[in-house]
C-alpha cells in the first residue's frame, strides 16, 4: 500500500499508460535506424526537452514561492538573438561561430532572468506582476531584434543541438539529462536545496537565521532565464528558424502544470526535481499521445484538459479518501 | 452549580493516533456561568480534548454528553450547531474587512438575496455593547488592537452559539490593560450563563479568572479541582509530576556571579544607537558571562532594541561596538558571523521553518553562515542535532519530523539549538518562554542560566518580570520606545520596584 501513497505514484502510473498507449497505435515505438534510436518514444524524450529545462527553473522559482510567467517570452528572446547573429554570419556552418552566438544568447537570457530576479527580490514586486511584465515586453523585444521578420538559418552545427543525435540519442534529451543531473547535484550535493527550501517557507524567519534570502531569490530567476533561453534555442533550431510569436507560446503553464503534477506546492518550500521532470515528461507524452490515437485536433486540448483534471483530483489525498475510503478499511489518521 | 445542570459533560474520552495514546480515560465537565481551566504542559493533550470538542477529531473511546444528551460530533460546523464556539490564540479573522462583516460574516441578515448592510451594523454594535465595547463596526478589523480583535472574535462566537465558548490562549499576545479588558468580558458572559472553557499558560491568570481546573497529564486526568483550594505550586507539580526544585535552586544564582562579569570585558557596547519610530537612542553595555533583561510592556521598544543589535533593523544614529572595534551590521548574517545570535518572539512566523524537519531547522543557521558551497556533511549533521535534541530534551526525538508538528516549548529548543550550535558569544532571545509550559520553561531558563555561567551573554527579552528577575545580572527598563533606566539586580530589586518604573517612566 505504501507505493500507492507516493505522490508521484498516479503520475508515473498516467505516464506508463500513455506510453503503452503510444506503443501500440504507432508503428514504431522504439527501432534503430542508422544507428540511432527512432520512434514515438525518443519522439516523445526529444520533444520534452524544452519543457523539461523550462520546468527545472521553475521548479527552483517555485521553490522560493515565487513565478516566472516570462520563460516562453525569454525563449523567443534568446531564439531571435541566435537566428539574427547566425543569418549575419559569412559561413553558418562554422562550428566555433554558432557555438560562441550559443553563449551569447545564453548570456542574454541569464540577463532576462536577472531583471525579473531584480524586480522580486531587490524592488520588492510580487513575482506574479515582475514577470509578467517581461512576459509581455519580451514577446515584442523578441520582434525588435527580428525586424517583425521570421528569420530563417541555414546551419547545420546550429540544428543539430535539436534534431541531432550522439551516441544514438537525441542531442536535445541529453541537453535535457545534463541539465537535470546538473541542477540535482547543485541543489542537493550543496546547501543550496536547502536554503531555498528555507526561503520558500518562510523568507522573514529565513533572513533571521543568517541566509541572505534577495540573493537566493535573484539567482533562482537568473536560472530559470538561462534554462529558459537553452529551451528557445532547441525550439528555434529544431524549425530552424526564429519564430517571436510562437515560441515557447504558453509554455510557462505547461511547466507550472509540470512542477505541481511533480508535487511541488505553489506557496512555495519543498520541490522535488524528479517529480517535475516525470511531470515534464507526462505533459509531453500526453499531447504526442492525443495526436497518436486520433483524437480529432479540435477536441486536443479538451482531452488534455481532462486527463489534467483526474490527474491532479489523484494527487489529492482528500479526494482519494473520498471516493475510495469507503471501499477499503485503512483509514488515514491525523495527526497531531 | 448542581449536578443535574451539568451543561457538558466528557467521559472516558480516548484517542489514539499512531504510536500515540493522545488521551486515555479523560473526563471533563463544565458547568454553565462557570470558567474552567484546563490545564497541562504541552502535550498533555489540551488541544487533543478542545479538537474532540470541536469536532476536529473522531473520539475513539467514551461519550460527550452536552445538556445530557449523548452527541456525536463530526466536524466544526456540528459543534458550531451544538453550540460550542472556539476562539483561538491566533485571532481567525480576516482583518482587512470590517468588525461588523467579521461577526456576520457567512451569515449575513438578507432580504431578496442582498445584505442588509444597515442591520447588519447595528446588530454588530448591539453584540459588541454587550462586551461593553463601542467601537466603530465599519471600520476595518486591522484598525484595532490585538485585544479588540480577539473580542470581536468572542462577540462573533457568543452569537453563533452561546452554551459553551472555549478560549485557547486567548491572552497569549496581550498586554496587562488588555487582558483586563478581556477578563472583564469573560466575567459578563459568564454571568449570563455561558460555560467557559479557558487555556492559557499564565498561571496568574488561571488564578485571577477560573472557577475550577482540570489537570491532563501525558494524555491522562490527573484530577479537577476547585481553583481556590489548589495552590499554585501545587498545580505546577500536579502538572509536571515532579517537584520544583530546579526552579527554586536558580533563584540565587544571578546574585552569586555578578562580581565576576563587572571584572570581564564588554562584549558590546551600544553607544546613542537608534532608529527613529523604532528605539530612541540607548546607551547598553553587555560584558561576557552577563545576562542582561530588558523588561517593558509590550510595544515599549524591546523587541526593536534587541533587533538593532543583530542588524536585523539598521540603526540610524549612534554607533555600535563589538569587542571595542565599531561594526556596521548591515544584515543579520554580518551579525551572525561575528559572534551574535537572535531567535525572534514570533516563533512562528520568524523562527521555525515549519515545513522543514526537526535537523534542518537546527543547521540552519550554520549552514547559512558556511554559505551554500560548504554543505555540512550528513554524518556531522546527525551528530549534531543528535546531541542537541538529547542535551535541550527536545521531543518527539526525531530529527526528521515537520518541525511545525512539535509543540510550541519543543519548537523553540529547536531554535535555541539553532543558535547554540553556531556558538555566539552575545545570545539575544526574546520571548524565549512565551506560550510554553511550565516545564520546558523551567528548562530554558536554566539552560539561560548554564550558558552565561559558561561565558555566554545573554540579552534576555521577556514581557515576564519574575522571569527577568530571576535571570539576570543588569535590567534595562524601557518604556515607550525609550530605554529610562538600568537597574543592577540586587536584592532590593523587585517586581514593584520595576513596575514603577514602567509606570512613572522615572529615572530615579
């Protein structure tokens, strides 16, 4: 009984199915070709990975009890940096160029990151209001940068970091792997899971205990813009093109969507980077699942919108007690 | 008060959760126009019995009996109809709408589906002049003090349901003048027959306002007695179960060691240090080895004091010295790293991280202090909180429980430990004992004691003066947002003579 307990126990349950699902309506589900792994299944960790790393960061806002509703517009940001800088370039497939323009639009995103960091923890705005108004902003500071223009790239060293593959894997899911390793080492091999939990749940008590809860606060936006701009560039390599208004559109719920189906309460205190790249994983499966079984395109997001619903109704204790209390006798106790 | 008017009556009552028997056998009984006390240190199972009485919890054993009739209550809203109200130590309700809209608030008076916004007021101020209170009901509740909105609280649960009304640590953030004004209210509804189920931790109070008092002990009834036939020191040891001697024998230590801190170094030294509306500027010298009380009514500037000296507020004049060198303390943890330490009176809001566990909240501030890319390895963490949790009898045992599942005395050893262990040479607590019982309070104060024998100066913060005579050497008086004078705690030093000082606000 006690697997059933475990929070991330119905969304990993919701993830097999869908992916037993995708197993038998598509043709492929896992087989070589050329050396590399193809099918539904790499479709589905390939497509996921802009959602995981998008999701990471705001796990970590989160965290600290906070929201970043701007990561979609910072994808479209760091998109058109590298489209604009890449489309300017004598020869686009010079490896060196396009990975040095990689870090440019990094930096760019850290800095987008760092002004919403800066209007939370140092003006003092309610996170919800600072970023949103990067989420607007950026969308047209996105559009400054490409003229109004979908700029289209020709580099192959700029598509491979989506649709490329090493070692038989997708590029885009150990770009996702890495960064998930990365930030589980950095939050629970440090003291830094800790402290954020801290500020989480109390900032006031945790400013009294000696943390320096502005710094915290500013470093986990700065983060989040920097997995956020990592995610806009796989989105704009993979269509190979700079894309302002569609870019990383409405993917900001998508990841909140994702950080509380992996049990990450949005008030803010403990997280769980497992729960939320399960989450990540489960929101893309879900929607490559719909299109598999033929669930005609304009009844998609209802369908989504429903499994949602009975995912999130399995999460909560109180329901489960409710509908299935009455036909087992373990009852829960409260505690004191 | 015949037995056949019994208004409530408890028998047998048991409860038992996981690994714990929270009451065994309890048996309770209120009569109306009566105020009981319960009494017991925390986890005696006081609030396991008002969570009984308030539907929050299934009894697993006995009966509750209210105007004899066998009752089953099962859930708030039941007790609500049954006509027992609670009112909390935290006032529960939303201060930002007006007293009127609190009273009625879910209960509106409606005609055609709109609030009769004109009776509802008037109403509201015919409630509350029964309280003898004449207070404007349109304003918002936060306009008034924490005493008033705990009346509104009472005049709100008295309306729903008036046979029996239970106050949880109504007092425990009152001042002197406002608990009065509360006892006056529970003495007027208490003459117009409501049942009164009081806890508080004040053993004063008790005295002062209860009828009778029922004793719990680890889960158990230890007895009830009438209020006036018990003496206090009796109740204390009917609480703790053992005899007080470890309170008595702190009584002359302060005396005993004050020679030796006058010959020691000052550890700091506030020099016309201030902040406007805050703290007007004060003159402190703390020596190593030294407890300091800082006495003073609540909202006299202590806890404003205590906060400069640990950077948590910046000063805005004078200047602050540690060891003889002048420091800017220009956020707690600059304070932190030189030797100073500071648990907050909100233990709730400022101390404790409730939902993280017993062990994380005692390396805290350590941890805070290493900055994020030196963790504490895990097996000196264990050690730690291991000896911590042994040396300050901190229970439940268990360094991974939810520290918000502890109660409010285990709580604040855990932040005591938090401190200790970044071992501060200037320990500022304030409110160290407020809302625990007697037990763990004795144990702190003792703790207080061993640490400023062992070299360690104490700033000690408390709204108790008995508690700050005991324990210090030096008592700085404030009142008003002003520090009016320093007393040496000799032996003519007393509860009056500082009193007078409050009062008078005189530096004789």
């Amino acid at each position: 009984m006690t697997i059933l307990k475990n929070r991330l126990f119905w969304p990993a349950a919701i993830l097999v199915a869908l992916l037993i699902v995708n197993a038998f309506t598509s043709n492929q589900f896992v087989t070589v070709r050329d050396g590399h792994l193809f099918g539904s299944l790499i479709d589905i960790l390939r497509g996921s990975a802009p959602l995981v790393l998008v999701a990471l960061g705001m796990t970590l806002v989160i965290a600290t009890g906070g929201i970043d509703l701007s990561v979609g517009s910072v994808m479209a940001i760091s998109g058109a940096v590298a489209c604009l800088l890449i489309s300017d370039l004598g020869n686009q497939n010079s490896v060196g160029s396009v990975l040095l323009i990689i870090v440019i639009a990094i930096a760019v995103s850290l800095l987008a990151g760092l002004w919403n960091g800066a209007l939370v923890a140092l003006v003092g705005i309610q996170p919800i209001i600072a970023t949103l108004i990067l989420m607007v902003a950026g969308r047209g500071i996105a559009q400054l940068i490409t003229d109004g223009q979908i700029i289209n790239v020709q580099s192959g060293p700029y598509a491979t970091i989506a649709t490329g593959f090493f070692l038989a894997l997708p590029v885009a899911f150990l770009i996702a792997v890495a960064a998930v390793v990365l930030i589980t080492l950095l939050t629970r091999r440090t003291a830094l899971g800790l402290l954020l939990e801290s500020v989480g749940g109390s900032p006031t008590a945790s400013r009294l205990a000696g943390i320096r809860s502005r710094r915290i606060t500013t470093m986990v936006y700065v983060v989040s813009g920097g997995f956020a701009g990592l995610a806009g560039l796989i989105y704009s390599a993979n269509i190979k093109s700079a894309d302002s208004i569609s870019a990383g559109n409405l993917i900001e719920l998508d990841a909140i969507l994702a950080v509380v189906i992996g049990g990450t309460a949005l008030i803010g205190g403990r997280f769980s980077i497992a729960g939320t790249v399960l989450g990540a994983v489960l929101i893309q499966a879900l929607g490559v699942t719909v299109v598999a079984v033929g669930v005609p395109p304009e009844a998609t997001l209802l369908f989504k919108a429903v499994v949602v619903v009975a995912l999130c109704l399995s999460q909560s204790a109180a329901f489960r007690e409710k509908v299935f209390g009455r036909f087992t006798s373990t009852r829960t106790e409260a505690i004191a | 008060m015949g037995e056949q008017s019994l208004v409530l009556e408890m028998t047998g009552i048991r409860k038992v959760f996981p690994g714990v028997v929270a009451l065994d056998g309890v048996d309770f009984r209120l009569f109306p126009g009566e105020v009981h006390a319960l009494m017991g240190e925390n986890g005696a199972g006081k609030s396991t019995l008002i969570k009984v009485l308030t539907g929050v919890y299934t009894i697993d054993g006995g009966e509750v009996r209210l105007g004899g009739e066998v009752v089953h209550i099962n859930g708030p809203l039941q007790a609500q109809q049954a006509g027992i109200s609670t009112v909390y130590q935290e006032v529960n309700l939303c201060t930002n709408l007006s007293v009127a809209e609190n009273i009625f608030i879910g209960r509106e008076p409606r005609k055609f589906g709109r609030i009769q916004w004109g009776l509802m007021r008037r109403r509201a101020s015919e409630l509350l002049a029964r309280l003898d209170l004449d207070i404007d009901v349109s304003a918002p509740l936060n306009t008034y003090s924490l005493a008033i909105q705990q009346m509104v609280a009472i005049a709100r649960a008295v309306d729903i349901s008036a046979r029996v009304l239970i106050l949880d640590e109504p007092t425990s953030s009152l001042d002197t003048s406002e608990v009065a004004q509360l006892f006056a209210v529970i003495r007027r509804l208490k003459a117009d027959g409501v049942a009164i189920l009081f806890v508080s931790h004040f053993l004063d109070q008790i005295y002062e306002v209860s009828d009778r008092l029922t004793v719990l002990r680890n889960g158990q009834l230890i007895g009830e007695f009438k209020t006036e036939e018990l003496p206090q020191v009796r109740l204390v040891e009917k609480m703790i179960g053992k005899e007080l001697a470890a309170l008595e024998s702190l009584e002359d230590k302060a005396q005993r060691t004050r020679e030796k801190v006058a010959e020691a170094e000052p550890i700091l030294q506030a020099k016309e240090l201030g902040r406007t509306g805050a703290i007007a500027p004060f003159n402190l010298t703390i020596h190593a080895g030294e407890v300091v009380g800082l006495a003073g009514l609540l909202g006299s500037g202590r806890t404003e004091l205590a906060r400069l000296l640990f950077g948590a507020d910046k000063p805005d004049s004078g200047e602050l010295l540690l060891e003889g060198k002048q420091v800017n303390l220009r956020d707690p943890q600059v304070a932190m790293k030189r030797g100073i330490a500071f648990s907050s009176e909100n233990r709730r809001t400022e101390g404790i991280i409730g939902e993280l566990s017993v062990r994380e909240n005692i390396i805290l501030a350590m941890q805070a202090s290493r900055g994020w890319t030196r963790p504490i390895p895990r097996r000196k963490q264990d050690e730690i909180v291991e000896k911590y949790i042994k040396a300050l009898q901190i229970r439940p045992a268990d360094p991974e429980r939810p520290v918000r599942n502890l109660s409010g005395g285990n709580q604040q050893k855990v932040l005591l430990a938090r401190w200790l262990i970044t071992e501060p040479r200037l320990l500022i607590i304030d409110e160290p004992t407020r809302g625990i019982d007697v037990g763990a309070k004795a144990e702190i104060q003792k703790l207080v004691a061993e640490l400023s024998d062992g070299g360690m100066a104490v700033l000690f913060v408390s709204a108790e003066l008995e508690e700050v005579l005991r324990l210090s050497h030096k008592i700085e008086v404030l009142r008003d947002r002003r520090l009016v004078e320093e007393l040496e705690n000799t032996s003519d030093v007393d509860a009056d003579r500082i009193m007078q000082t409050i009062a008078s606000g005189a530096t004789s």
